[in-house]
C-alpha cells in the first residue's frame, strides 16, 4: 500500500461523494484520516481499500 496521502478534494473525486460525505466517514471512523490544521487528509492506501469494499458490496 501507499503512504501517499490524498486531499479532500482527491478523495471526493475517488469515491464520488461530497466533502461533507468524506468528512462525516473520517468523523464516524470509515475511513483513516490525518487532520493538520486545516487540511484534511486521507492515506491512499485507505481510500483505495475503502473503494475496493463499497465496489463488492453494491
């Protein structure tokens, strides 16, 4: 897996949903997230795993 860390935006475009759906799977810990002031950020390795599920599930 990657250590590249993806941005909000990156990740939105990924998966197809909004920030504030990003941000609500960050805060209810569905996905691994790095908070440095204000920037969110999302470990690729993640997000990519994250797409592999919700792709088997439906």
């Amino acid at each position: 897996m990657s250590d590249k860390l993806l941005t909000l935006e990156e990740v939105c475009k990924i998966l197809d949903k909004s920030p504030a759906t990003i941000k609500r799977y960050a805060r209810e810990n569905l996905l691994s997230s790095h908070q440095d002031g204000d920037e969110l950020t999302f470990p690729e390795g993640e997000v990519m795993r994250y797409l592999d599920f919700s792709k088997r599930l439906g």
